[in-house]
C-alpha cells in the first residue's frame, strides 16, 4: 500500500475548499504535547464541521511511498467507531491496541458533523 499524492492532494482541497466558503471559517486546532496526535475541526458552513484527528506513526519514516490511510466517517461517532473500535491506537478503555494500523503508517480520521434545521 503507497501513500497516493492524489489521496493527499484531494484531503488539501477538501479542507482549503471549505475554509474558502466558509463565512467566516472557525479552524480549532490542538494536539499532544509530543505532536505525535493532532485533532480539530474547520467550520464549512453555519453549524456544519469537519473533525479530523491525526496519529503519527512511531514507526513513521519520511518516505513518499508510506501509506497514508484517510478513514472518512459521515455521522454521529462515526469516527470514534473507526477510531476506538477498529483500527485506531487505542481501544475503548484506552488500552494499547494489539493490532493497529499505526504500526505500519501514519492515520487520519475525517469526520463531517452537521446540526440539523428545523
């Protein structure tokens, strides 16, 4: 599996997209101290985010060819799901995971969050 620029690229046009519409874009941005775990949200519209949350891999070696796997989520904890349930660091307990994909690359959740209108 190889880190595909075109995957990235569109990630950047994604998030560079709805800072532009944004009315006034509300980017929240916070992490570890280490840096090895950053997370926030950029408003793309009134009472519309997209929450992301980044892993980097203690493995991780810079290289062009490492995976790069992008998990998109659309609903309520969907990305806790993907995250805490599947193939994040962490288990529900926030006990280590046996087997996760950070052994192998560096990950990132995408989560779009909508508040319904009445």
């Amino acid at each position: 599996m190889r880190r595909s620029p075109l995957l990235l690229a569109l990630l950047c046009i994604l998030l560079c997209s709805c800072l532009l519409h944004a009315k006034r874009p509300a980017i929240i941005t916070t992490g570890t101290a280490d840096g090895n775990q950053l997370w926030g949200y950029v408003q793309v519209r009134e009472k519309a985010h997209l929450f992301w949350w980044y892993y980097k891999s203690p493995q991780r070696v810079s290289s062009p060819t490492n995976p790069w796997p992008t998990v998109l989520c659309v609903g309520p904890a969907s990305s806790g799901r993907g995250n805490f349930m599947e193939i994040g660091p962490l288990d529900m307990n926030l006990e280590p995971r046996e087997s996760t994909w950070l052994k192998k690359a560096d990950l990132i959740f995408v989560v779009r969050q909508t508040v319904p209108s009445n």
